[in-house]
C-alpha cells in the first residue's frame, strides 16, 4: 500500500503538470520517462524515486519543498543543489527519503538565514526612518506614518510566523533523526 503522502505528491506532481499546460506524453518524453510511469507516479499508484525528480525539477525548476509539503511556490530558480550527495544515492533512491535526510534539512537552514536577513533588513529600514525623523531630515505626512505603521506591523506578522514555522521544521527535523537513531530501524 502506498502511503498517503505519496499520493499528495503525486497529486502535486499531476498538478504542477497540469499548470504548466503540458500533455502528460509530452511532459515524459521531456524528462526522458515514459508516460504509464509518469501517470503511476501522479496517481499515487508508483512512489516517486529521487532520479525522475531529479529530471523534472532540472527541466521545470520544480522545487522540492512544494512538492513534498505544498509549501511554498510550485518553482523556484536555483532552489537546491544536490551535487554533493546525489552521486552517492541509489538511483532506486525514493524523493521522500531523500528529501526527509537530505533536502528538508538544507532548505529549512536556508529559510532560517533568509527570515534573519528579512528581519534584519526591517530593523534597518526602521532605524534608518526613526534617525531621518529625528534629524528632522525626513517629515512624515500622517498618512505616510500609517503606512510605515502598517508596514511594520506586517513584516512583524510574517516573521514571526517564518519563525514559528521554522521552529515547527526543527522540532520535526529532531524528531525524524531521534526516529533514525533509534535501534531496529
């Protein structure tokens, strides 16, 4: 039996597919598969291996985080670089061992030092407004102080919920490696 999360991922295989306007055949022949496996993997019937994700992701930058957890944008130039693990891997190596060991933990630290940065950036941009106004360098309007209020009521919003997701990503990260280490498995 398939497990539920392959078939998600063939569903966001199917759809990502479908977005792309892409005739199955096609989509096949352009990542050098054929298509009754393509369409086993899209309907959950086949789980998806590393290498035909491998193939897509190249062709269509399809990133992996979406296709693993819905998250994020369905494509992302430059998203991930396998080069140094991918040569080891089995090529019966499977997207969601791979990604579970491999891919999940890496784009987690780059969510992390990208919400630093955003954060960081806010901080800036905050700082450098309160310093103008001070100086008396700058005079807000009352309605351009409600939209740095606005503004920065919104990008604490988003980083404080990049922040509970990535405490979120970690504690299930710690989770999957205790599971791991543990003997039997």
């Amino acid at each position: 039996m398939i497990p539920e999360r392959e078939i998600q991922i063939g569903a966001r295989l199917r759809a990502f597919r479908e977005r792309l306007q892409i005739p199955r055949t096609k989509f096949a022949v352009s990542i050098g598969f054929g298509g009754e496996r393509l369409a086993a993997y899209e309907a959950g019937r086949a789980r998806l291996p590393y290498a035909v994700f491998q193939a897509i992701a190249g062709r269509y930058d399809l990133y992996p985080r979406w296709l693993a957890e819905g998250r994020g944008s369905p494509q992302v130039k430059h998203a991930f670089d396998d080069r140094d693990f991918a040569a080891a891997l089995s090529r019966h190596a499977l997207f969601t061992a791979v990604y579970d060991q491999y891919l999940a933990p890496r784009l987690t630290g780059q969510s992390q030092r990208a919400g630093a940065d955003a954060a960081a950036a806010v901080e800036l941009l905050n700082r450098a407004s309160a310093f103008l106004q001070e100086m008396n360098l700058i005079t807000l309007t009352p309605a351009q102080q409600k939209k740095l209020a606005r503004f920065n009521a919104q990008q604490a919003r988003l980083l404080r919920q990049l922040r509970a997701e990535l405490d979120l990503r970690e504690a299930a990260n710690h989770r999957a490696a205790d599971l791991a280490k543990k003997p039997g498995r």
